[in-house]
C-alpha cells in the first residue's frame, strides 16, 4: 500500500482504540459526582461505596486514555504534515486550548480528588470531582470544534500567497466556536457518552445484584447496587431519549452539509422522493451502486430524516451518483474527472446501521431493569445477571462505529467543502493532506508498533477494570453484622470465580 493508505489505516486504528475509552470518562465522570454529592449530602455511606467503587473505574479509563490520546495529535504533523500546513492556523487553536485549559483543569482536579479525601473539607473535595467532570465534557467540546471545522469549515479565508487557510480573526474564532454541525455534534457525542456510562453504571450494578443475593448479602445488593443500578438505568432513559432527538437534528443537518455521507448512508443510488430506510440491502454496495437491493424497507424513513417530510417534493433526497456528476461538473478544473466523490457505500451503510442497532441494545437492559427493580426489589435470576453482562459493549461499539462513519463518510474529504461557499478554497481532498517526506514504510513501521502497543494497552485496561469490578465494594456494617467472613462459594452466575478478597485497602488503586 501506498503511504496514503497506510496513515489512514494507522489513523484509523488509533483513532477508534482511543475512542472506545473516551465516552465512558464523559458519561461517568459526572455520575461518580453526582455520587460523591449524594454522599456529601445525606452522609450515607452506601453512596461513599459507590463513589469509591466506581471512581476506580475512572481512574483507570482516564489514564488509559490520555496514553492512547497523546499519539493523535504528533500525527498531524507527522503523517498528515501536509494537512496541518494548509489548517494549522484555525485547527491548532481548539487543540491547543483543549490540551492548555481543559485537560490541566482535569488533571489538577482529578490528582486532588484522589489524595485530599479527610485532607480537603467535604464540599472541596466534592468540588474537585464536579471540576473534573467539567473540565472532560470542555475537552469534548475543543477536540469536537476542530473536527466539525472539518466537517463543516466556517470562520476561515483562503490565503492565495501561502496557499493556507487561515482564521478570519477574533469573529472567525467565534464563528468556529459555534459551529452548528459542533452544536450538532457535541450533543450527540455528550448524550451518547452519557448512555455508555449509564449502561455501564447499569450493567454491573445488575450483575452484582444477583451476585449479592446468591451470596446471602441481601443489604449489600438492596442498599448498594440496586441505589447505583437505578442511577445507571435512569441515566441511561434520558440520554437514550437524547441521543433519538440529536441524532435526528445531526442527521438533518448533515444532508444540507455533506449530502453524500447521508445517501450513502442508505445506499441511495438516484434521487427520489419519499426515500425508504432499508434494514437490508444485498446486492454489490461498491460506489458503482449496480445490482444494490433494498430489501426490507420502511417507506419515508430517510425522507424524514434528512428533510422532515416523509413524502411529496419537500421529501426530496438527491442519490450518490447525483452527486458524483455535481462535485465532478464543480471541481473538474482543480481535480480533474476522475476523483470519486462518495464515501464507501458499504462501510458508510452498516456503520449507520451498527451505531443505531448496538446503541438501541441499552434499551433492552433499561426496560429490565426499571422492572426487575421496582418497588425496591432485587433479583437472583440468571437471565438478569447475563443480560447485564452482555448489554455492557454495545453502546461502546455503537459510538465506535458512529465515529467510524462520520470519519468514513466525509471521504475523499478531509476538509469538506461548505455547501454556501463552494468557491472559497477553503477545502482539501485526503490525498492532498499526506505528508510527502514520509516514506510508506516509516509510516507502515509505526502502524505496526502502534496497533501491537494499543492492544497490549487494550489488554491492561480489561483486565484492570474486570478486577476492580470483580473486587466490589467494602462490606457495610450490617453485612459484616449477619455475613460475617461468608465468601462467595455458592455463587455459580460469577464468570471471574471467587469474590477476591472483601477487605482488600480500598487505596488499591490511588483512591
């Protein structure tokens, strides 16, 4: 392959390896605050057993992924060497202020979380974790301004005598700041991180419950894990309904912004009216689009999606190879004739479909849940406890594969085009953002190192969080009243064994 192929690959695999750890920190960071307050608040020393159970697992993610997060950006300058010359000027500063403002706000605060609890009063130290919260949900919002500047370029002039783009000023900055695919954006990214930290907050609140009951320790899986279970499951009901209502806006959004994403997104050939969502389509889904067919549809889905309507001309959606003839017809005196202007049809089509289908398995366990738990029950039942377990990689991978599409779906792109400024210049196809020093075996040497070091990484992170999940929380006091040193022989629904040790230090891992 050439270097190009190959530093889209190494992109790629980085990209998505860090990602898979950036919506947890979001979504959980302010749950283990909204913990630590309750606890603060009412004294209650089951939500100190939360807030300690569980801000392990941050703990965790967020040093994993700051290691994973550090290589993304020296690729701009390595790989993409080219690309940062012709955006440096606007897509350094959202970077630059992320990293500056956002990440030392949280890393102060999350070193002071972690050795000031009975050193700092209690309102500090709660204020320490709502800090770091703030600061994670800041980081998404610099990092999601620089990539929706991508998506949708706004703020920026083109510069004939350097050949850069470059920032239209204080008002440009503002502009960029707020960006309305990074409105889109932001929403969409923060409901879903919320979605995946609730169904993980759920999912292990729902094991240990059975866990607990089989054990004999009713008070531990009724005070404790059913109060964290219902944090997680009502989380997990709004932000599903968020992630429906910004989903639909971003996906309006995107067919007035990038047209080709959304139609190949539903493998769209030609331009129709009343435009059906295919659940399947079969057929060669590569971009010549011959021989694609829908075969379970449901009629004026993707019309409304993209337009509002689910029939008549407003309904309206242009197909990809109205497309490619459009961008072709504009850009043959640049580009010439021969660029393919649409995304991968394949990979655009199941993505969209893989987000939306593994992101909608976190229903299956909020409708559980709310009723195995109701009116303050706990459950021993086995389907619970694995249904718990096997719900928890779904919203994961659903957001991977969103950003996987959103990625995908912006080729041949890397800076896209402003549909209301098709003439402003301010746009860079991929092959034109490749560095042309680096060779395509330095490149391939990287990609192998980075891909065997990301999933040694991989590897740690699973097995640090399968022990401290596995580890629970210490014993209440009247558990250690009615249990005493009773262990967890009898518990057959474990999938790691026997209960590790109950009273493990609880500064096992820092905090």
């Amino acid at each position: 392959m050439e270097a190009l192929d190959l530093a889209r690959w190494q992109f790629g695999i980085t990209t998505v390896y860090h990602f898979i750890l950036v919506p947890l920190t979001i979504g959980l960071s302010p749950l283990v605050a909204i913990m630590h307050t309750a606890w603060v608040r009412t004294g209650n020393e089951k939500w100190h057993r939360l807030t300690k159970f569980f801000g392990k697992v941050l703990l965790i993610n967020f040093a994993l992924g700051v290691a994973t997060g550090i290589v993304q950006e020296f690729q701009f300058g390595m790989n993409w060497s080219e690309y940062s010359r012709f955006v440096g000027d606007i897509f350094g500063a959202p970077l630059a202020i992320e990293a500056l403002a956002a990440f030392f706000l949280e890393s102060t605060f999350l070193g002071l979380w972690i050795f000031g609890e009975g050193r700092l009063p209690k309102w500090l130290h709660s204020a320490c974790i709502w800090l770091v919260a703030i600061g994670t949900n800041l980081s998404a919002y610099w990092i999601l301004a620089a990539n929706s500047w991508m998506q949708h370029p706004v703020g920026a002039v083109y510069n004939p005598e350097t050949g850069r783009a470059e920032l239209d000023g204080v008002a440009g900055f503002f502009e960029v700041m707020t960006n309305n695919t990074l409105i889109a954006a932001f929403s969409h990214t923060i409901t879903s991180a919320f979605l995946v930290g609730g169904t993980f907050v759920a999912g292990v609140c729902g094991w240990w419950i059975v866990r607990s009951v089989r054990a004999g320790r009713q008070h531990e899986a009724r005070k404790v894990w059913r109060t964290g279970a219902y944090v997680g499951l009502v989380t997990m009901v709004i932000a599903g309904l968020g992630v429906a209502v910004t989903g639909d806006f971003q996906g309006k959004l995107m067919y007035e912004q990038q047209p080709a994403k959304m139609s190949a997104a539903e493998a769209l050939c030609e331009g129709e009216e009343s435009a059906a969502f295919s659940l399947l389509t079969i057929g060669d889904l590569s971009n010549s689009c011959e021989g694609v067919r829908h075969l379970i549809q449901i009629p004026g889905v993707t019309s409304f999606l993209g337009t509002g309507h689910f029939s008549g001309e407003e309904s309206y959606l242009p197909g990809v190879n109205d497309i490619q003839q459009e961008y072709t017809e504009r850009y043959a005196d640049q580009f010439g004739t021969d660029v393919d202007y649409v995304p991968n049809l394949a990979v655009t089509y199941w993505t969209f479909r893989l987000m939306i289908g593994l992101g909608m398995g976190s229903l299956a366990l909020a409708a559980a849940g709310l009723w195995v738990l109701r009116k303050g029950r706990v459950t021993d039942t086995t389907w619970f406890s694995r249904l718990s377990l096997a719900v928890l990689p779904l919203p994961f991978l659903g957001a991977s594969f969103g950003w996987i599409f959103t990625e995908m779906g912006r080729q041949p792109w890397v800076v896209h085009p402003n549909p209301a400024n098709p003439v402003d210049q301010v746009y860079l196809l991929t092959q034109d953002g490749v560095s042309t020093v680096v060779s395509a075996g330095t490149v391939l040497t990287s990609l192998v190192v980075f891909t065997l070091l990301y999933a040694a990484l991989g590897v740690v992170w699973f097995l640090l969080i399968k022990r401290y999940v596995l580890e629970g929380v210490e014993p209440l006091a009247d558990d250690l009243a009615t249990t005493g040193d009773q262990d967890d022989d009898q518990d057959d629904a474990s999938p790691g064994g026997d209960r590790e040790e109950e009273l493990e230090p609880t500064l096992s891992f820092a905090y």
